[in-house]
C-alpha cells in the first residue's frame, strides 16, 4: 500500500509538471499568436490568430496525457527524465499531432452541434412551456437595454438560458463519452511517432527557455539535456 501510495505521488507531481509545461507553453505561443495585429483585436489577422491559438490549445491539451504515457512506457529511466523526452517528442511531431489536432475539432464540432442541439432542443421545449418562468425571462428581456437604447428581443434571455444548459449537459457527455476516444487516438499516433523518432538537444533547449516546469523537470532528471543513445 505504501509504495502504490508513493508512487501515486510521484505520478501526481509529474501531472502537475506537465501541466504547468502545458499552461506556460501555451500562454506564450498564444500571446505570440493574438500579437499579430498589435493593438487593434478586431482585424482579420487577429481572427485568424484566435484560430491558431484555439488549435495550438487543442494540440496542447494532450500533452500532459502523452508524457505520462510515455513515462509508463519507459519504466527503466528515470520518470523526470521520461517526463522531458515525452514533452520532447511530442513537440518534435507537431506537424503530425496538428493534423490530428483537425480531427479532434471537426468530431467536437460535430458532437457539438449534434448532442449539444439535441439538448438545445429539449431544453427549449421543457422551458418555452413553462409559463411563470417564461414571464419572468420575458420581463429580463423587457428590462435589459442594449447600448443603442433598445431592448433585448423577445425571449432572448430563454435562448441563452437554454444555451448555458446545453452546454453544461453536452460537455458531460462529450467528456465521459467522445473524448476518451480522441485521446485514445492522439495517443496512438503519438506512440508511432515517438518510437520512431529521437528526442533532439535543440528541443530540450527550446522547451527550458519556454518552461520553467520543464526545466524544473530537466534537473530533476539530473540536468541532462542531451537525449540517451
């Protein structure tokens, strides 16, 4: 019990690790992306960057569940040391996870708009029928104004009510359901490309300048930057 309980620990901190690589990374690729028009957040190159940082944090997103894997997969090292290779070879195969990251957008996309209506379209029925909660919702409406002056128009405020539910019910399902299936696929192409590949000292170096976590993770794996033969 006490060395499952250990080793529980280790695991954990080295989630924490990899989350705070993904979290860094992330904020300063899409601090990179956002800067393309500078000042001006309404420009077409700013949409097309908000694009770019919603891809990157899809692609992101899995990294943390890639290192760990990678880590269970090379049990004969050290974990901190797997921990950096797994980060490394991950963002060696970015062209390769990217088009992935394709897929994993158009299938959310599609449960989005499947499930997330459906219960869109519930909740519409449900709600619209109930009548004091209606009036209530319809006064909101009355009372909200816009900075025109207008009005909020009729039954908004149930659109939106039953928006917010949908959401929350299809992010639920999406998450117990579609989602391990697309990790499962991330993994998969992450493994082939992993053990096809070897990690490079100009990755490692990339990533410490990037990550304070993952140089954290570096010198607990003993400082070493250069990849084993």
């Amino acid at each position: 019990m006490r060395r499952k309980f250990a080793t529980a620990s280790v695991y954990y901190g080295l989630w924490n690790i990899t989350k705070a690589i993904t979290n860094e990374v992330s904020a300063g690729m899409n601090a990179l992306a956002r800067g393309i028009d500078g000042e001006n957040t309404a420009g077409p190159a700013s949409i097309i960057a908000g694009i770019i940082s919603t891809v990157v944090g899809v692609v992101l997103e899995y990294l943390n569940y890639c290192s760990l894997g990678w880590v269970f997969l090379n049990e004969s090292q050290s974990a901190f040391k797997s921990t950096c290779d797994g980060a490394v070879i991950y963002f060696q195969n970015w062209k390769t996870l990217m088009k992935n990251a394709g897929k994993v957008i158009f299938v959310t996309l599609v449960s989005l708009a499947i499930i997330g209506g459906a219960f869109f379209g519930v909740a519409y029925l449900l709600l619209s029928g109930i009548e004091p909660l209606t009036s209530v919702l319809s006064e909101i409406d009355a009372a909200a104004t816009l900075e025109d002056g207008t009005t909020l128009p009729a039954g908004t405020t149930l659109l939106v009510l039953c928006g917010i539910i949908a959401l929350i019910l299809w992010s639920s399902i999406h998450g117990a359901f579609i989602k391990p299936y697309l990790l499962v696929s991330v993994m998969r192409r992450y493994i082939d490309a992993g053990r096809g590949t070897k990690p490079q000292v100009d990755v490692y170096e990339k990533l410490s300048g990037m990550s304070k976590g993952f140089k954290h993770a570096l010198d607990q794996a003993g400082g070493t930057s250069v990849p084993a033969a």
